[in-house]
C-alpha cells in the first residue's frame, strides 16, 4: 500500500513539473498584451500630455506680448486722460480721441500680428472611439415629426 502511494506521489510531481513547459510552448502570445482600445487609450492620453505641454510652451510665449499690448493701451489712456485736461476746443477733442483709438489700434495689430508669428495653435487630440458591443445595433436617427 505505502509503494502505491509512493509511486503516485511521484506521478504526480513529475507530471506538475512537466505541465509549466508544455503549457509555455503551446502559448504564442504573451499574457500582457494590450487590446487595440487599451493601445489607443494610452496613444491618446500621451498625445494629451504632448498637447498640454505645447498648449503651455505658447501660453508662456505669447504672455509677454499680451503684457505690452496691455502696456500701451495703458500708455494711451494714460496719455489721453493728461491731455484732455487741457482742452478747450471740440476739434482738439475729437483729435485726442482719434489719437487714442489708433494708439490702441495698433497695439492690438502688433499683438495680433506677433501672435500669428508664433505659428497655428496646437490642435487637441480627438479620444479614440469607444468600442462597439457585438450584439448591439445602432439606433437609426429619428425624423423630427
């Protein structure tokens, strides 16, 4: 009875230790692999962090352009509200305010034209389409009678 128990222990374990190899051989794929929506979700969510890095690379840039443009907007009103103190006539007036407006206009130009220098803004990512349920059918758009 004890050389039974024996020689099926041994079975046993040899056929445990056998098992791992065939099992190894018989798989192709490896068990971590990624499905294609796993793939794209982590393709978009790098392409998001790459996206908010440039996003921030040009807000960095053109804040210092927004602060001269705001600069000489100051400036002119500055220089207006110093001036039209001292006026007396209507033309000297309209004169100071066409001055002003086209101090600010053209702090407007210089920043927009400095902007466009910078080049196109980056482009946001789209999120990867979410996957279809087999099974499922899409619902047909309804008329809107």
């Amino acid at each position: 009875m004890i050389l039974i128990k024996k020689v099926g222990a041994i079975t046993v374990l040899a056929l445990a230790l056998a098992t791992p190899n065939a099992m190894a051989a018989d798989t192709a794929t490896p068990l971590n692999s990624l499905t294609a929506r796993e793939q794209a979700v982590i393709d978009f969510q790098n392409s998001i962090a790459a996206y908010r890095a440039a996003q921030d690379l040009r807000q960095a840039a053109i804040r210092p352009l927004a602060d001269a443009r705001q600069a000489a907007v100051l400036a002119a009103n500055t220089a207006f509200t110093t001036a039209i103190a001292t006026v007396t006539t209507q033309e000297a007036r309209d004169a100071l305010v066409k001055t002003r407006k086209d101090a600010i206009a053209a702090a407007h130009t210089t920043f927009k034209s400095a902007v466009d220098a910078l080049g196109a803004a980056p482009i946001k990512p789209t999120k990867p389409a979410k996957a279809v349920k087999p099974g499922k059918a899409e619902k047909a758009p309804q008329s809107g009678n």
